[in-house]
C-alpha cells in the first residue's frame, strides 16, 4: 500500500534561526511589522510502500531520526495519507 508523508523540519525553539531573522528583518522594512518571530525550516514531501499506517509512520520516524533532520538542532513533524 503506498502512503504520502508530508514532513516539517524546523529549527529548535531555544537556538537562533539566521535565516528567519533576516525574513522578518526583509518583511520590517516592507512595511510589514505585525509579522515577527519569523523561523524557516524544511518541508519534505514523500511517498512510502508500507503494509500499514503504523509500519509507514516508523519507517517515516526512522528516515527522519537517521538523515532529514539533525536532533541537536532541529525538531520534526509529519503527518501520513494514503497516496
């Protein structure tokens, strides 16, 4: 059965994010000052062949635990549909 994972990869609340500083810094000097705390991060999208949601959710666990995102810095989301 194939499932489609879609997954968030965000920065750690506690460390500085650069890239969101910047961003909120840009929309500042739009105009745009009720946006604020800006962070960036990834969004992965994939497709799984698994027998069950469970067997998808831990493969989906496992390949974000070995390589989509680094536990010292970064937090991850996903949620997973059949395809």
């Amino acid at each position: 059965m194939k499932f489609k994972a879609e997954i968030d990869v965000m920065p750690l609340k506690e460390l500085l994010d650069p890239q969101g500083k910047a961003v909120g810094i840009g929309l500042s000097n739009i105009g745009l000052n009720a946006i604020n705390n800006v962070r960036i991060g990834k969004h992965i999208s994939v497709e799984i062949d698994a027998n069950d949601k469970a067997e998808a959710e831990s493969k989906i666990k496992n390949a974000c635990d070995k390589l989509l995102a680094n536990p010292v810095m970064e937090y991850y989301t996903f949620s997973i549909n059949p395809a």
